[in-house]
C-alpha cells in the first residue's frame, strides 16, 4: 500500500491509518491477543474494508489469496 493509494470505499481516512491499524493488529496478535479475529474477520470480509481497497487499488486477485490465509489460520 503506498501513500497514494485510493481509499474512498473504505472507512479510513488515509492509507496510513489503515497501515497503523494493522500495525497494531500485529503487535496485539505477537502478544497472544487471539479476541481480535473478529474484528478482523469484519475486515476481511467480502465488501470489507480490505477488500474494497484492494478492488480499488488494482490487487484484489491478490487480495482473495491473503484472505483465504487468514481464514484458514483463524478458523481451524
């Protein structure tokens, strides 16, 4: 994600926001936070915020792979 990236479909104001938010996502799960997969399931989701923006930025093939990843890593 560059700093350029379009973000209008999604419900964050810049593409740095969203690249803090997962930032600290990361840190919470390194901590052993596993209560955040539902909040990142919404995320994930189909028409989520992460799949509009890799729909608006040209990589939702790619998107679909990592959210085939994360479901399988949280829903064993």
């Amino acid at each position: 994600m560059t700093d350029d990236s379009d973000v209008v479909w999604t419900r964050f104001e810049t593409p740095e926001e969203i690249r803090l938010l997962i930032d600290s996502y990361i840190e919470e799960l390194r901590r052993g936070n596993i209560y955040l997969t539902g909040e990142l399931s919404l995320l994930f989701a189909p028409t989520g915020a992460f799949q509009e923006h890799s729909i608006s930025n040209g990589w939702g093939k790619e998107f679909l792979i990592l959210a085939e990843q994360f479901d399988n890593v949280c829903w064993i």
